[in-house]
C-alpha cells in the first residue's frame, strides 16, 4: 500500500511522515498562485518560494517525492491571455526547478502544456476534474496522465473502478478521507470558488464565502443517512480496493495542523481506527481547522456550536458495511434503498439538544447571506435565539405516543423530526406555562413540524390514536 499525504508546510511534519513506510508522496500548495487549487487562501499557510524549494529538498531527503497543487478547475480564461500565459509557464519552470516531482492539474490544456514543454514532470488529474467512467480515464491517459484521482463519487462504485483500473496504465489514487455529500449539488459551483479564492491575480481579491460548506453541513447534520453515504474509504477497508488493483491512497487535509494530518495517516497506514470517523475524514466536522486568517468571523462564530452537538460516526459499528456496495448501483437506486438510513441509525449519534442549536445557528447565516444582509445591502433581520433546553419532563403516556409515532416516520428523517418535533412539543408546554409535555402540546409539535403534502398521513395516524377530529365546520 502506498499513500500520498497533505503537507501544511510544518517541517517537523515531514519528519513524521518519513517515520511511517507507507507513505511514499507529500503534497502541497502555496495559498495562492497564477493557476490555484481547492482551497481558498486564508486556509493555508503562507510560505515564500524559498520556503517551498527547502521543503522539497527535505521530503527528497526523506527519500520522498514531492507533487504541487495546480488544480482549479477554471481561470477565468487568464490562461489564454499571452501576459497570464507566460505567468502559467514561469510558474511551471518555477516548479520543475526547484524539483518537484509532479503537478496535480484539472484543466486539459494545461495538461497538454505540461506534457508538451515540461515532460520531466509527472502529471496526476485531480479529483476535481471528476474522472467517473472508463471513458473519461482514457481521454486523460491519452493526454499524458501519469496519475489520476478518481472522482470521489464513483469510490463505492465497485464496479467501474475495477474496470477503470483494467482500461489505463496509469496509477487510479482514490481520496480516502473526503466527507462530501453524495451526489452533491454544491460541488462543482463550490471548487469554482475555491479556486478563484487561490488565485493571485483573481479581479475581485479572493473574495470568499463558504456559502457551499454552510449548506452540506446543514443537511448533514440534519440527517445521519447523509453522513453515512459521503463517499469517505475507511482505513479498515482499503483490502477490498487492493483486490481489484488499486493499492495507492490519497489523504486530503493539507488545512489542518500536523496532529490531524498524522492521525488519519496513521489510521490509513495501520488500516485501523477506533474512534470517531469524523476525526480523520474531511468536509464534516472542522474545529480541528486552523482558521486564524479566515475573514468569516460570523461563521467561525457559529462554527464554535459543533462541540456542543457532539456529532459521532462510530467506526467500529460500520464493520461489514462497505460489501454491500460491491453489487448495489447507488446511482439508480438509492431512492429504493434504505441501506445507508439502517446504517445511520446504529453508527450515528450525538447531543439533540446541539445539533438543533448548530442547525439553528447554520440555518441563520445562510439566510443572511440568500437575503444578502451579510453584502450590506438589506438591512439585518432581527432574530430571537432559540430557548435553551430546560430539561422538561414528558407525560408518561405522552413519551409513548411520540416514541410510537416517531417509529413509523421514514429512517432517513426520523433523526430530524424526533429532534424538531419534540422541541415543538415542549414549545407549546412553556406557552401554556407548565412544565411537563402533555398529548395536546405533543399533537400540536406534530402538526406544526409536518410537511403540507404529509399532513394527510399524520393525520390519519393521530386519529389511529385517537388524537385527531376533524374540525366541524360551522
């Protein structure tokens, strides 16, 4: 097995990383140059040129190779014009004189320009050019490709790996630790914008909002179903790729300080973990994200709440969970599937209480930036906190008419209602002035917290009960 590492530029690092044989390649970017990468500047460290052919010559020394980041996947068509152009090629003479090994690219011309005046270089595709299907890996390999890494969404695809691994000479690297969402809406638009965020002479300085990471997290911490589909490899089940052909990983993390980059190398290297997946996988849990330069103070703000939602993904209860995949095709029947909401509900846990205040909290940001207060162009909307918890007692009779009512609620929602509805229930308790939750406030929490198009159903279940009339018109 081999494995290619971030680097945050720590020297002290590289030294730990030589320690463990697995891993053969460090990667790595300066926050910001002519072409730029998937993260935005304020994420990374700064370093000057000087700084990165030192580093270079220590991962060399570490008998190591060394492959820059040049991977957005648009330049606002800069690389067209001759003045950017030639910055495009000093950029890349800069690299291979200081003996880099390898550039990561997207963007097919560029690839071609390598392979053209700069064949010393190896060339590895980005998971940003999203290579899914044979198809697409041979269009790359015929450009030059040395390496690619594999589009995140096809890793539990089984199938098209094996047979994209059997079409191509060249290396196929999957990115282990990326907690994306499946099928993702924001991905393509969100790694527009962290490129244009790395790129120095971007007209309009870098501007960025993580508008995306506001929304992927909303909805997976709303929903545990969601967590368990990010397309993430576990450390323990890296056999299962090697037995079609695929034996080099690659970690993402190049954003967080030297202890997260060498836990999750070590858990990939010891094909093991105990803990917490959220530890050592990227895009869901960031309070291990050094985010000093970051100007998002309103979201570094919010941010500080996921302590208290305690969001757990519990390794060691996804045993056996990837062989499922092997025969499933996810792209057409995950609407008919309820194998990951199963998986959720056993793997997944955390604090009701927080994760609501952490969806409360996220909920508000993106309305200010959809209602454009956050650009100063609306004037700001004042916003009651919601009501701390107050450790309310539930009628008897009451908590096992929730509880009966929640069990028949789809999985992959049920996490969700059970968290909004009983905070609805409890809401109406308080309006009234007690202090314990009786049937009417739970009916009401029910009623309020359904969907319209569901509200027939729920009806028809509370009158199974007994809790429903419909009104009589008068």
């Amino acid at each position: 097995m081999k494995l290619s590492v971030p680097t945050n530029w720590d020297i002290n690092l590289v030294e730990e990383l030589a320690k463990i044989p697995e891993v053969i390649d460090i990667y790595g970017k300066k926050p910001h140059d002519i072409v730029g990468g998937g993260r935005p500047h304020f994420f990374m460290q700064d370093v000057t040129d000087d700084q990165v052919a030192d580093y270079v010559k220590l991962v060399h020394s570490k008998n190591m190779t060394f492959s820059y980041l040049l991977n957005a996947p648009c330049m606002n068509n800069m690389e067209y014009n001759p003045e950017y152009h030639k910055k495009i090629l000093d950029c890349l003479q800069w690299i291979s004189d200081i003996g880099v090994d390898g550039v990561t690219l997207t963007i097919p011309f560029l690839v071609q320009i390598v392979k053209e005046q700069f064949p010393k270089l190896k060339v590895r595709i980005s998971v940003i050019a999203h290579v899914n299907s044979v198809n697409r890996a041979k269009f790359y390999e015929a450009m030059g490709a040395d390496e690619i890494n594999n589009d995140i969404m096809i890793n539990r695809d089984f199938t098209t790996l094996e047979k994209m691994r059997n079409a191509v000479k060249c290396e196929i690297i999957p990115i282990v630790t990326d907690g994306c969402l499946y099928q993702c809406p924001f991905r393509y638009y969100h790694y527009n914008t962290v490129g244009h965020a790395s790129q120095t002479y971007q007209q309009f300085d870098r501007n960025y909002i993580d508008f995306c990471i506001v929304n992927c997290n909303l909805i997976k911490f709303s929903n545990p179903t969601e967590l368990v589909k990010c397309r993430f490899i576990r450390p323990e089940d890296l056999t299962h790729y090697e037995a079609i052909g695929i034996d080099h990983f690659k970690l993402g993390g190049r954003i967080h300080p030297t202890p997260w980059i060498l836990r999750a190398t070590n858990a990939y290297a010891n094909r093991k973990w105990d803990g917490n997946l959220l530890d050592i996988i990227e895009g869901i849990s960031i309070t291990n994200i050094e985010n000093e330069n970051d100007p998002e103070n309103e979201y570094w703000s919010r941010i500080n709440t996921e302590k208290e939602a305690g969001l757990y993904l519990d390794n060691t209860k996804l045993d056996g969970f990837i062989d499922f995949f092997k025969t499933q095709n996810c792209i057409a029947m995950c609407d008919e599937c309820n194998y990951c909401a199963s998986w959720g509900e056993k793997a997944v846990s955390g604090n009701p209480e927080g994760i609501q205040k952490y969806i409360d909290g996220f909920k508000e940001y993106n309305r200010q930036i959809v209602s454009s207060e956050i650009f100063g162009l609306k004037e700001p909307k004042v916003v009651e906190p919601p009501p701390e918890s107050t450790g309310m007692e539930w009628n008897e009779e009451t908590k096992q008419i929730f509880e009966m009512m929640i069990g028949n609620t789809p999985a992959e929602t049920r996490p969700m209602a059970r968290i909004v509805i009983s905070s609805l229930s409890e809401k109406n308790a308080r309006m009234r002035g007690s202090d314990i939750v009786e049937t009417p406030d739970m009916v009401s929490g029910f009623i309020e917290g359904c969907p319209p198009s569901s509200q027939a159903d729920l009806k028809a279940e509370l009158k199974k009960y007994g809790l429903w009339d419909e009104p009589v018109e008068e």
